[in-house]
C-alpha cells in the first residue's frame, strides 16, 4: 500500500531531553507525562491515522521535511534545530513541517514552511498556516460510554460554561496594563479589539448570561483551571467531571477564546454532542473551506457581544424541536468525523498536498 505522505526525519535530530510533535507518537511513542492525564490518556486510546502518513530517513523518499518539536519547544530548549531543519528541506527542495501549535504562537522566519496552528487571528492570514482543532478527547466515549444523549426543546434556553472566568484585580490589572498598546491601536481598527485576552471576553459573557431573565444559567465559574497535576488547584478528574456534567445540563455551550485565539472547550462541546454558541474573535476555524460551522453551532461575533442573551434567545425560539435535537447529532457528528485525533490526518494530508503542489 502506498502512503498518501511521507515525511522526512533524521534520525540525529532526536532529543531526549524534550517531548515529540504528537504527529510522532505513532513512531517515537506517546512523550506526555501522568502529569498531564488527559493528554495522555487520549493519546493512548486513539492514534493519528498511519494509514495516511509515515516518516522515513530517506530524503529521496520523503515528500515533506518534519521538524520533529513543536516551534514552541524548539525556540526555547534547541533553537539551531529549527535553523537545521530549514536547511536541509531547503536543499532538498522540500517544504518543512513545523508543528506551531500553542496558547503562545511565536512567527516562523522560515519561508518554505507549512506551519500548523490552531490560534492566529483571519485578519492576519498567513498563507504557511494550516489551522487544526486543539486535540480535544471523546468526552462522550469517556465519560458515557458513547451514548448520545439529546436534549428536546424546553421552553426557556439553558446556557452553559465551567470553566476559568475570573482571577484576582490585581491579576486583572497587570493584563490590562499589558495590553494597552493593542487596545490604542484597535482605536484605529476594530478587529484589534479581538486581541483581548479570553478572560475579559469571558467576563463580559458571563455577565452578560447572568443578566439576562430569559435565559436559565448553568455557570460554574473558576479562579484558574489547569489539567496539570501540578498547577490544579483542585483534582483533574473532580473538576474534568463537573466540566460534562454541566455540558449535560445545558442546552447551549458557552465557547469563548482562551489564551490563544481558540479554545479545546468548542471540541470537547461538539465530542458531548451539545450545541455551542461560538463568540467569535476573528477565529480561523479548522477546516472551514468545506465546513459550515453554522449546522451545527450559534455563533456570535464579538462586536455584538451585547446582543448575546438577546441572540440565544430568538435563536432557540425559531429553531423547531426537530432541528433543535438534529443539531445536537451534528455536533457529535462533525467532532468524529473531522476533529477526533484519529480523524484529523484524513483532512489534514489533503490540505499539505496542496501545498506541496503550490511549491512545485
């Protein structure tokens, strides 16, 4: 059998002191830690489709060069990796793979890249850039043993969000102070005002929810939230647990950017099979060439932030009972199909052969 992809790496360019791109745990095994649990344990019950892809140490044989750390980790433990690996795809005249996923998404200075993200900002396209979904577990699999739960159509909407929404003024101050450049210039330029970090969206939204009479709240709201073991101010599985059961009790999902321009939270909403309502701050949304977000989601831009209660609220009154349940099986629907870790390479190969193509 032919593999659609291959990709090249050396074999010297292995570090043992840093954790793998997961686009090489189904070659160099699963790098996370039991600190991270979640991460860990989705890796380990689903894999990245080997039928699609494989790496090869043969440059002749390869159709793409792979840096083999995210961008993130190579800036900061081994940055001559990075300047290596584009000299080499370089010679071989070959587009380098580079793995620039993160809360934190750093510019890539290397021309001939293919960049993977899931964060960044429309306004601000990079043609490198391939936008892929934060990799969210089946939560439905985990938690329900895969057993869809629909909701029918009540009366009054009921809103959901647990999640970290708020943190100490003095905490408050000192991201405002930082951000007050971008705040200037989005004077100039409403898109800019998207740029706001998460938790002041999420404030804002919160607010907002709480506010309404005609709308019910499902809110837990958290000073901090971590999936590390170490930074968990309460136990993972405790606060993971009370994540879905108020995805259960919800109608509508509150999905709002976190610290990169994107969230997990929209995948993990879609994996329950629950419909979310995306406040949407200039997001590229993974695969959105072919698919439509809208079949099976509400979303909100965030320059009517304001109108948000007012928005569920005719929304929920026009969608009939039928589309209202048909919605939910969408939901579950587009994360298995497109989102699933074990899903992903069948969307994300077609799109770095088109790359391919464009840099012969």
């Amino acid at each position: 059998m032919t593999i659609p992809l291959t990709l090249y790496v050396d074999p010297a360019w292995r570090r043992e002191v840093a954790a793998h791109t997961p686009l090489l745990y189904p070659f160099w095994g699963n790098a996370l830690s039991d600190n991270t649990p979640f991460h860990k344990a989705l890796f380990e019950r689903y894999s990245l489709d080997v039928s699609l892809y494989g790496i090869t140490d043969d440059a002749s044989q390869a159709d793409m060069v792979l840096m083999p750390y995210s961008h993130n980790v190579a800036l900061a433990k081994f940055p001559g990796l990075i300047d290596e690996c584009a000299v080499r795809a370089s010679a071989l005249g070959k587009l380098l793979l580079i793995d620039g996923v993160g809360d934190i998404e750093h510019s890539v200075s290397v021309p001939h890249a293919v960049v993977l993200r899931y964060g960044g900002y429309r306004f601000k396209g990079d043609p490198r850039e391939i936008h892929v979904p934060p990799y969210a577990d089946d939560l439905l699999e985990r938690y329900c043993n895969g057993e869809l739960s629909v909701r029918g159509k009540g009366q009054t909407p009921v809103v959901g969000f647990a999640g970290w929404a708020s943190s100490t003024p003095w905490q408050f101050a000192k991201t405002y102070i930082k951000e007050l450049p971008m705040r200037l210039y989005a004077c100039a330029d409403t898109r800019y005002r998207a740029c706001k970090k998460g938790i002041f969206f999420r404030r804002r939204v919160l607010s907002l929810v709480r506010a309404s009479k005609d709308v019910s709240a499902n809110i837990i709201e958290r000073q901090s939230y971590s999936g590390h073991r170490e930074t968990a101010v309460d136990v993972p599985e405790e606060l993971r647990r009370e994540f879905v059961e108020n995805l259960l009790g919800s109608d509508y999902c509150l999905d709002v950017r976190g610290d990169a321009n994107a969230s997990t939270r929209l995948f993990e909403i879609l994996s329950m099979g629950r419909i979310p309502v995306i406040i949407d701050t200039e997001r590229n949304f993974p695969f959105s060439d072919y698919i439509d977000y809208r079949t099976f989601s509400l979303v909100v831009d965030f320059r009517e932030l304001d109108a948000l209660p007012e928005r569920v609220v005719q929304f929920h009154a026009q969608v009939s009972p039928e589309r209202f349940r048909e919605m939910q099986r969408a939901a579950r629907e587009a994360y298995t199909k497109y989102f699933r870790v074990d899903s992903l390479m069948t969307h994300l190969v077609p799109e770095l052969r088109k790359r391919m193509h464009s840099h012969d």
